[in-house]
C-alpha cells in the first residue's frame, strides 16, 4: 500500500496533464504486444519471402526480445535520473526507425538487425512507460490504472496476430511493420506533450554497471539460443556463456562498490533480492510470461502447416487466448480493491496456465478450432486475471524516486522469459523436424511442419507443453511461499531505501 507522501508525490507529478500521460503510455503498450504477436504470424512468409530458415528467421522475433531485455533495467534506472518521459521519447524514436528499418529491410540479417534496434527502442518505452504511471498515480487509482495497462496490453496481443493476419493476407508482412511505424509516430509526437517525472537527486551515472549488465545479459541469452542450436558444449555456446559469466559477477561487484561508497545510485540495488515480497511477484512475472510465451509464438505457424489455414484464420484462432487477457484485468483489479488477496489471484493465475498448457497437449494435425477453445480460454484466463496486478503490486514496495528502476527489473524480466521461452521452444520444435528433413529445407516447411512431417512437429509440441506444465506448478508453489503472509513486507516511508528489511 502506498504511503501518503508517495500520494502527495503522485499528484504533483501528474498534476492536470495525467490523463494525457496515461493515453500515451496505453497506446505504447497497445503497440508493442501488437508488434511481438503479429510478427509471429507473419514468419512463414518472411521466411519464403527472403529465403530465410532456422536460427536467421527466429531472430525477428528473438532478437527483439533479447534487445528488450537487455537494455530494460538500464532504461528504467536511466529515467529516474535524467527524466521518464525524456527516455520514452527517445525509445518511441529508436522503436519507430527500427520498426521502419524492418519494413524496407531486403535480406534476413538486415532484418534481425533492425528488430535488434527496435527491441532497444521498446525497452524505452516499456521501462519509462510503468515507472511514469507509477509515478503519477497511487493507492486504487494505481490498481485501476496498471489493470487498464494490462487490458491494453491484452488488447494489442488479442488483436495483433488477426490485425497482422489478414495484413499479411492482403498487403503483404512488410504492411504490418508500416502500420506500427505510423503508430510509434503518434507516440512519439504524444510524449512531446507530457509532463517530465524524475528522482529528486540525480546522483553520478552507474555507467561500469550499465556496461557489464547490457553486455553480460545479452551474451547470456545469446548463448542459450546458440546452445539450442549447436549444443551446449559447441565453442559457439561456451564462449558467450563464460563471457556472460564473467560479465554479469562483474556487474555483481561494481553494483555492491557503488552502494557502500555511496558515490552515485546503481543500475539495480542488490539489496531488492532481501524483500521476499518483491521477489515474489518478480517471479510470477515470469511465470505469466514462460507459461504464454510459446504457444503464443509458435501456435499460428502451426496451424497454417498442419492446418492449412491461413495466416489471417491463424489470427483469430489466437483470440481464444488473447480475448481473456483483454477482459480480465479490469476483474483482478477489481477483486484486489475489494480485499481478495492479490497474492492468491497470481498463484491461481500460474495454476491456470499450468491445466491450459496440459490441456493443449490434445493438439494434432487438422484440429478444429473448437477443440482449441478449452486450453487457449485457460491459458489466455490465467494470465489475463494477474497481468495488471504484478506491476501494480511490485512498484508499490518502492519509493517513488525509484520506481524506474524497479519497473525496469520487472520488465527485464518479462524480455529475457519472453527471449528464452522463444529460443527454447522454437529450438526444440525446429530440431524435431530438422532431424528427419535435413537442414537445407526452407524456414516455411519446417516451422509449419509441412511435407508429410507433421506428426513430429505435433510429438515436439506435446513434449514443450508438458515441460511448461511442470514449470508453471514449481512457479506456483515458490509464488505462493514467497507472497505468505509472514513475508510480506509494508511499503518504505519516502526518502528510505525500498530494500531494507523491515519487520
């Protein structure tokens, strides 16, 4: 719960303009799922379009994420320091020109390196986006606000892949990169009119520390992508491995220097990880977004392969999932507002997605849609009922001066699940079928599973699903355990460090 100078803060910051700070930070958020899930339905055709397979053509979609989740907790901590809304200005501008860069970009690497840029630009966005909402308002309005940001994020991926479908369909996949280039414009433009939020003291930047995060994290989720695809013992997996290693112990180090000298504020404070509490919703987090994540991304390309449908049909299949994440975060909001635990509603959350994903393993070639209605609706409920809780939840354990920082961990840690989840469960399901059709064939045959292999595209499926079956029940019970009672902790009095065990 929020202390009474943190409202009084709220309200200076946003004062009259925080409806126009809101509408910004919403359609950010409408824009970037809609980015993430339609440019997974349009992949086949990137693919036949460019003549791009395997790891080349998941790096669309991986790499923006990788550039996400690397670069999140920088920006967040950069905008407590030289302004929230001044970092989502220039993240609009990043994402916009990268997003601009992919439309025109002619050959696969031309591609990866555009989305690259434009993951850099979402951090931005994402991280400043969360820390000016929570910044501006507090208390119930708080709640209310992150649940209307978790149904605009529902809505961008509810709508993305059917948008972007029948885009595809009609105009071709580079229409669906123009089409978000005119969205980022209009945000771009809208943040020229918001208020400026920041910490009151801006003390010397982390600048060792946001050096050896960015580099360690990012060689770190590139070596899980190579690992999946030439083996955990290849050199081309060890060598960014046990360079991500070392740089992210680095990072460890200078991080501790800066809080006992006292001289300047760290990228991320280590002491957070003392606040069970805080660490619990850091958790389910991850687990709203491993639990979705897959099935997500990879479940249009195979129905249009062992399906037959068509891009745009693949898209509103994909309703059945995402409209529940539309609708339900108004619910949880308002069920946290009305004394129901917000602790329980995530770990129900985790249950759900953990039965959704079981229930999936009932996929095979030429499933109608209606078989697909159980598991997606489950899936697509569970995340749905806790989306706009977490942040919501997390951000109030910290003083109002930090919450750039905080939002920023939080969202790097929706990239990196995002980025792994992607890379391991594409990894798996493109082996399976690369195993029997060799690695020469195109990227289209293989992600589909077409040519007569989808029976092994369809056996990988199940075995990805009952992994993430397990992984949601573990998630769960750590939830549950760190968000009891006895370690729940009351939000910092302002001006106190938002780490500091309290009774």
């Amino acid at each position: 719960m929020a202390t009474a100078p943190q409202a009084s803060a709220a309200r200076e910051v946003g004062g009259g303009r925080a409806a126009l700070t809101l509408i910004v930070v919403l359609l950010g958020m409408l824009t970037l799922p809609m980015a993430m899930s339609g440019t997974t339905v349009a992949l086949p055709r990137i693919g036949a379009d460019l003549d791009a397979s395997g790891a080349a053509l998941q790096w669309v979609v991986v790499g923006y994420f990788l550039a996400a989740s690397s670069f999140m907790l920088v920006a967040g901590s950069l905008g407590d320091l030289y302004g929230r809304r001044r970092i989502l200005t220039t993240g609009a501008a990043l994402y916009t020109a990268g997003t601009l860069a992919s439309a025109l970009a002619h050959h696969i690497l031309l591609l990866d390196a555009a989305r690259l840029l434009s993951g850099v630009g979402a951090a931005g966005v994402m991280a400043s986006g969360g820390s000016l909402l929570a910044a501006t308002f507090t208390g119930a309005a708080r709640t209310r606000v992150f649940a209307s940001l978790g149904t605009t994020a529902g809505l961008g991926l509810a709508f993305g892949p059917t948008f972007s479908g029948r885009l595809v369909d009609a105009l071709g996949w580079r229409a669906t990169f123009l089409s978000y280039v005119a969205v980022g414009a209009v945000i771009l433009a809208g943040t020229r009119l918001m208020p400026e939020s920041r910490a009151d003291l801006a003390p010397r930047v982390d600048k060792a520390g946001a050096a050896t995060f960015i580099a360690g994290l990012a060689l770190a989720l590139f070596a899980v992508t190579q690992g999946s695809a030439s083996g955990p013992t290849a050199p081309a997996t060890l060598l960014p491995a046990t360079l991500a290693a070392a740089l992210l112990l680095a990072f460890v180090r200078v991080e501790r220097r800066v809080v006992r000298s006292g001289e300047g504020r760290p990228i991320l404070d280590l002491r957070l990880a003392r606040n069970p509490a805080f660490l619990g919703w850091i958790v389910g987090a991850f687990g709203l977004g491993a639990g979705t994540t897959g099935v997500l991304a990879f479940l249009p390309t195979y129905l249009q392969g062992a399906s037959g449908t068509t891009a745009g049909t693949a898209g509103l299949t994909l309703l059945l999932m995402t409209v529940p994440v539309l609708a339900l975060p108004p619910l949880g909001a308002r069920l946290v507002n009305r004394g129901v635990p917000a602790r329980h509603l995530l770990v129900l959350s985790l249950l759900l997605i953990a039965a959704g994903n079981a229930w999936l393993t009932t996929l095979h070639p030429d499933i109608p849609a209606t078989a697909l209605a159980g598991p997606l609706l489950t899936i697509g409920a569970g995340q749905g009922l806790s989306l706009g809780i977490v942040d919501a939840q997390a951000l109030s354990m910290v003083a109002p001066s930090e919450v750039g920082m905080a939002s920023g961990f939080l969202n790097t840690v929706r990239g990196g699940t995002g980025a792994v989840m992607l890379t391991a469960f594409g990894a798996l399901l493109l082996t399976a079928v690369e195993s029997r059709v060799g690695p020469d064939v195109s990227a289209a045959r293989i992600t589909a599973g077409a040519g007569g292999h989808a029976a092994a595209f369809t056996a990988a499926w199940k075995v990805a699903l009952w992994s993430v079956t397990g992984l949601m029940a573990a998630l769960a019970a750590l939830t549950y355990r760190l968000l009891s009672p006895p370690a729940r902790r009351p939000a910092p009095r302002a001006g106190t460090s938002p780490y500091t065990k309290t009774a």
